[in-house]
C-alpha cells in the first residue's frame, strides 16, 4: 500500500555547529553508521524501497553515501574492511533513491511540499534521520505506523510524552484515546509554551501522510518561527476527516542535540555494534 518514504534531509543542522558546517548533520556518525542510513534501513525494514530525499545546498554527501565507490571498494576488496561495507551495498542493491532540493529552509512543512514531486498521488511515510528511533524487542517504529496504517487508511504521527517544561520543542497534540496508545487527535499545536500545551504528548519525526496532505500545505501561511508547520497542516486535515497520533514502542535519541547524540552513540556501541568493532 505504501511504497515511499520521505527524508527531510535539508536543513543547516544549527544545533550542531560547528561540527555541520561543512558536513550533513544526517551524515553524522553513530559509532560507524550515518544517522541517514539508519533512517532508511528503519524505512526498509518497514518494507519500503523507493526512498525519496530532500537535500539542500552543501549535501552531496547523502547522495555520494548511497553510491558505489569504486575506488573505495577496489581498495579494500578482499581485506577484512568489505564487512563495513555490507550493509550500505545491500541497501544501493534493494533499495531505489531519487533526490530533490529545496531552495530555502521554509520549516518542515514546506520541505515535505518539496518533495511533492518525487512522491506523487500517492500515500507515504516520513522519516527525520536525526530523530533515531530504535526497538529491539520488535518491529521498529515505522513498520508498527504501516500496521495501524493498513487498519485505519489516514495520516499517523508518532508521540512520546516528554516533560511539560519541554513542550516549546515539539508540536504537541491532544485527543481522545480509542484504545491504548492511539488517540485521536482533535488539538496539534506547534511548539506551545508549558502552561499552553493542550498535553505533554509531543510529535518526533515519523509520520504516515495521505497525499492530500500536500494541497493543504500548499495553503498553509507560515505560523510559528516564520515556517510552514506541518503541524498546521496536519490540524486542518484533522479537522477535515481524522488524524491518529500513536505512541510507539521502543526508544527515541533527539540526535540534534548534543546530549542525545551521545546518548544514542553509547546505546548503539553497547545493543548494537561492540561486536563488529
């Protein structure tokens, strides 16, 4: 039913200087492995393979990434180093890229109306690399999104509950709960100050959009900080017919952040890849 994933990949990554002035903040490295190849072997792993990036100025990188090197692989052909590679290859081998650009950073919403063109009439899902989602007692959070997708057919936004002083970063939703874990939404609100916030249920970055969601961007003025919320949006289509909001199973690093960075780089190293090293 669904087939595309969209990555939101061109933003500056400020809250990382100056470690992203000259390189992707989705190239930065967890242990050995980029935030972006994360993010897509999630959507693979979902069953997706057509991945569709929305990159910026200075992030050729994420293109070079999910490209055959050959003289990189020609070197270590034959030594130990190939292991490294595997993982990456087999992703350039099932998976197909496309890649647009979006002009000027516009906010979220409008980096996903940017993306328009590679994603079609079509539902899809939305993945933001630096927002690191892992489960490892199951299905990662983008294929448990595909399941409820199947059952209900409408847009879907991951939550977690975070500290009320800290609602003013994220957009923040409220509705009634229809059985446990799934609410639906009636109130989104981007970035409200605490005593604001119609909860302390915050949105992280993995969505399921209907493709109607793109005209209703395409209409949305820009709201907070100047940008096109996708929260906006998302709120007239709540409005118009139903928007589900669903806490995930599993753990969420904020890897913009410094603190979530190496928060989620001793987690890998410790679940995940102090074997391979």
């Amino acid at each position: 039913m669904i087939r595309k994933c969209l990555f939101p990949a061109a933003g500056y990554g400020t809250r990382f200087l100056p470690a992203t002035k000259a390189m992707p903040k989705e190239m930065l490295p967890i242990v050995n492995k980029p935030l972006i190849q994360y993010a897509v072997e999630e959507a693979r792993d979902a069953g997706l393979q057509q991945m569709a990036i929305v990159t910026g100025r200075g992030k050729r990188a994420l293109e070079d990434h999910f490209d055959i090197s050959f003289e990189l692989e020609h070197q270590i052909r034959g030594t130990d180093k190939e292991k490294f590679l595997a993982g990456t290859r087999e992703l350039i081998d099932t998976c197909s890229f496309s890649y647009t650009r979006q002009v000027e950073m516009k906010g979220l919403g409008h980096a996903i109306l940017s993306g328009r063109s590679l994603i079609g009439d079509e539902p899809f899902a939305v993945v933001l690399a630096d927002d690191l989602c892992l489960n490892l007692e199951g299905d990662g959070v983008l294929a448990q999104m595909l399941k409820l997708y199947a059952q209900y057919r409408c847009s879907i936004v991951a939550i977690q509950e975070v500290p009320r002083e800290q609602t003013q970063k994220y957009g923040v939703i409220a509705g009634e709960q229809i059985r446990e874990g799934l609410y639906r939404v009636d109130s989104m609100v981007e970035k409200p100050l605490p005593e604001e916030a119609p909860s302390n249920l915050a949105i992280i970055g993995r969505y399921i959009l209907t493709p109607d969601i793109f005209d209703l961007i395409a209409d949305t003025e820009p709201g907070k900080g100047g940008e096109i919320q996708i929260t906006d949006a998302l709120m007239k289509q709540a409005r118009n017919g139903c928007v589900l909001a669903y806490k995930f199973k599993g753990r969420r690093f904020d890897c913009g952040s410094a603190k979530g960075y190496v928060e989620a780089t001793n987690f890998c190293f410790e679940h995940l890849h102090q074997s391979d090293l």
